[in-house]
C-alpha cells in the first residue's frame, strides 16, 4: 500500500534535489521552525508550571519530581507539536500543498492533525525523561536554584 521510494540512495537524493535547486531543498523549512518554536515553549513551560504544581502537592525538589515534571511535559509538548508534526511530514513528502492539508482535515477531521500522534509520544517520552533530570543536575553543579 506504501509508495516506492522517491531516491534509490543518498547520490541519488542529492542529484535529484540539485536539479530542483533550493526551493526543493528547504521544503518544509518554515513548518519545522514553527515547530521548534511550539516544541520549546510547550516543553520548558509546562516542565517548570508541572514542578511548581507537584510542589504544591507536597513533593519535594529531587528524582522522582523531575521524572513525574519530565514525562508530563512531553506528554504535553507533543500533543502541541503534533498538528506541525504531521503538516511538516506532509509538506515534505513532496506533491503536497497547504492547500492538501485543509482537504484532509475537511474529509477526515481535526483527528487527521494527530496521526502518528502515539509513534510522536513513543519518541519525546524518552528524551524528555532523560534530558530535563540532566538540566536539573547541571543546575545544582552550577549552583543555580531550582525553579
């Protein structure tokens, strides 16, 4: 049901996107900055509001607030980056347009945004679990306060 692939290997890719010039190379640029954007502040917000809230529920600064602070937030940060996720894989794939998007979202609904929506959680899980503890201990060698 898949489609054959567009490249047979890297020379192949890099030949091909050479005839399109830049505009084929920077395909999809402006959504995967925009999603930088939404992944950074949706990430580090709710990392800090998640460590104040628990805080207030009596947990204490340590492991186990920054892995519960962690996997919240990338729960969080993904349901934000999915929609420019699945626009951004859409746009990339080639043929498709702006315009292809509002149709899919038209014929299947706003569902259509989060496909891939659990392969996303499956992926920014892990990372958030181990890359916030790791800022929290870079924090405490440098001698700054936690949040």
């Amino acid at each position: 049901r898949g489609r054959r692939p567009r490249y047979s290997g890297a020379w192949d890719a890099l030949r091909k996107i050479g005839v399109g010039g830049a505009p084929d190379l920077y395909r999809g640029a402006t959504v995967t900055i925009i999603r930088a954007a939404m992944l950074s502040s949706s990430q580090l917000g709710s990392y800090d509001a998640t460590k104040s809230g628990l805080r207030g529920m009596g947990w204490e600064e340590g492991p186990q607030q920054h892995f519960m602070a962690s996997l919240i937030s990338g729960m969080i940060a993904q349901t934000v980056v999915q929609p420019a996720d699945t626009i951004r894989s859409f746009l990339m794939n080639g043929r498709h347009t702006l315009w292809g998007v509002g149709e899919n979202v038209r014929a299947e609904g706003l569902l259509w945004l989060y496909r891939g929506y659990w392969a996303g959680i499956s992926r920014q899980g892990p990372i958030m679990v181990l890359q916030m503890p790791l800022v929290e201990q870079i924090r405490q060698l440098l001698g700054v306060k936690p949040i």
